[in-house]
C-alpha cells in the first residue's frame, strides 16, 4: 500500500499540471510502473487532446517498454473512461495492451463512465485498486466533481478590503488596496477558472477588463450582471475581445453559449434568469449548461452578499491590505470554515471553505 501511494502521488502531480487547460474535462496523471521503476507517464495536456493514459502508454513505447507493459501496473487518478467522447475509451486501451494491474484513486462521477470502466477492465481478468489518496484525488478536481454531484459550478469568492473593513469609498470611486504581488496572484487564480464575475455596478464603476495581464495563461469566460442592459457599449466587458456572458432579465442569446460557442460565434452572449430569491441558483443552474465548471466572484459587496445569503459558494479568498479609509462600503462577513492565511508583502490573505 504504501508503494501505491508513493505513486499515486506522482500521479496526482502530473494531474495539476494540466490545470487551467482541460476543463470541462477532470485534470488525470497516469504513472507506469514496472519492477519499482516508472516506465512511461502522462498527463491529460488540453480540452479534446488525448487523455493520460494515451500519454502514459506513448511514453511508454517511445522509450521502448512496450513489452513490459504486460507485468506492469497503471496508476491512475481517476477512474479510465469506458465511453466514446473526442477520444477513444481509455479502458480499452489498457485492455489491448494487455497491462497487468490498475490502481485508481477516483471512481469517476460521471454517468458516462461511473463504474464501468472498472467493470471493463476487470471482465478483462485486469486487477483494479481503487481509492488510494481518494481524498487528495477529490480536492484535485473539486470543479469536476462539484459539477457532476451538484449540477453547478465550483464558487470562489475574493474580495479585497481596506484593514479597517472596507471595499471602497462610498462614491464608487476605485481604492487600491492590495499590493503588486496579490495582483500577481489573483491573476494566476484567473487563469485556473472557467469564468470571472462581476455585479453592474462593479462593471459601471471600475470598468475592468476581467483578463489575464500579470500572469502566462488563458482568459476565464467574463459574467457581469446586468439585470437590465444598462451597462454602456463602451465598456470592456463588451468589446468582444474575450468570451462574455451578461446575465439579465430581458434578452436570450439563441444557441447554447459554451465558452468554445461563445468565442466563436457569440463573443457577447445573453443568458436570462427571471426575477425573484432565487437567481443566484438560475445563475448557477445557466453556466452548468454551458459546461462553466468553475466561477471567480470578483465583486462587488452586494454580489458576493448574495451568493453567502444564498449558501452557493465554496470557497473565500480575502485580502486584507495595510490602508485605511474609515468609511466606505462596508466588506462582507467571511463565513464557513477558516483554512489558513498567509502573508503576501502588506497584505494578509485568508481562506475559507463552507465545508
């Protein structure tokens, strides 16, 4: 067992690195190993690319294993799909090239595949572990699995406020209040969502950009809130430059609006939720169809109160910087279980989880 483990691990590392790339897919590492030595491993790289074990058995024959792949074992972190998407089940190509043992550390949520990958391999005289370092497989794909178990997105909270308890001035008028390096950070944390959200009158007040600027990767889905399509056709949110939904009361955009569909056909897409207590579950319930696995709430105060209010969030990311103001909008109240802080410059950042 504890030689398990010290694979899987490897094999929950390689996972990470495709963070930020493969949603709505889970991030998956693959580790082969023979006789105590890793003869070939892989990692699920990009969105419709070939999945981990592919990579895993291809690294495997260009380094000249094939032909131990036999008394071999696969060390999987999540169950091997056992259906045709944009690639082949990779159940069956373990099959085929006859590996010895797999050990998986997810069973894959997925009622696509859900047990029947195992199933398959095991029919195929494969024997098949599962559940080593399940829990560390779980918060690895947090977005995957929330997404498949509750049917909407994985929800972050960040907000930064002033260190005697505020977001900014009354007039709307943007403070600067976190330093270089948590820009820096927050945004690296962009290029790891699907989406980024915003309230209107975040929108109207700050005009931002909701890109990435400070860090290497992809731009997350912009969202901003606009229950009556006040906000001016001259705003960054609706220069088309990235994909962008704007939620609202009155206006539907025909065809699904899939970040893929959205950038290629729709760069400014229209979703409509009906007025009432429960829009932020609409919301939530509208990006789930469109396959957003992960939300960034970037503000404003009113906007993050709601998701708190409504219980539909995960996650919070506070940044409390060094600056003083003394009146202003008043910041939310953290909830939930409190995870940690860490020190970044002037600024002090906590986390939280609802559960």
């Amino acid at each position: 067992m504890e030689t398990d483990i010290q694979w899987m691990h490897r094999a929950l590392q390689l996972a990470g690195y495709g963070r930020g790339n493969v949603s709505p897919n889970p991030m998956v590492g693959c580790v082969i190993v023979h006789d105590g030595m890793i003869i070939g491993e892989g990692w699920h790289r990009q969105y419709g690319g070939p999945h981990a074990e592919v990579r895993a058995i291809e690294d495997t024959d260009q380094k000249g294993n094939a032909h131990l792949l036999p008394e071999s074992t696969a060390y999987v972190t999540l169950e091997p799909c056992s259906h045709h998407g944009k690639t082949p089940p990779c159940a069956d190509l373990l099959i085929s090239r006859k590996i010895k043992k797999v050990v998986i550390c997810n069973v894959d949520p997925n009622p696509l595949v859900s047990g029947r990958g195992i199933a398959r391999m095991l029919d195929a005289g494969i024997e098949v572990v599962t559940g080593v370092l399940e829990a560390d497989g779980l918060a690895l794909n947090k977005r995957f699995f929330t997404a498949m178990n509750f049917q909407r997105p994985y929800v972050i909270l960040k907000w930064a406020e002033t260190a005697d308890g505020f977001l900014g001035n009354s007039s709307g008028n943007p403070v600067k209040i976190s330093g270089t390096l948590s820009n820096v950070r927050v945004h690296k944390w962009r290029t790891e969502e699907d989406a980024i959200l915003v309230g209107f009158k975040t929108a109207l007040n700050d005009n931002p950009r909701l890109n990435v600027r400070l860090w290497v990767g992809r731009n997350p889905v912009r969202i901003v809130l606009d229950r009556y399509l006040q906000l001016p056709q001259t705003h960054h949110l609706l220069d088309g430059t990235q994909p962008t939904i704007v939620v609202n009361y009155q206006e539907q955009t025909p065809l699904p609006a899939t970040p893929e569909r959205c950038a290629e056909t729709f760069p400014v897409a229209y979703m409509k939720v009906e007025a009432g207590y429960d829009e932020i579950k609409q919301l939530l319930t509208g990006l789930h169809e469109r396959k957003i696995q992960s939300v960034f709430v970037e503000g404003g105060a009113a906007v993050i109160q709601s998701f708190l209010d409504a219980g539909l969030w995960d996650e919070i990311r506070r940044c409390q910087g060094s600056i003083q103001i003394r009146e202003g909008v008043v910041a939310p109240v953290p909830r939930g279980i409190f995870r940690g802080s860490e020190q970044v410059e002037n600024d002090l950042w906590t986390f939280y989880s609802r559960t």
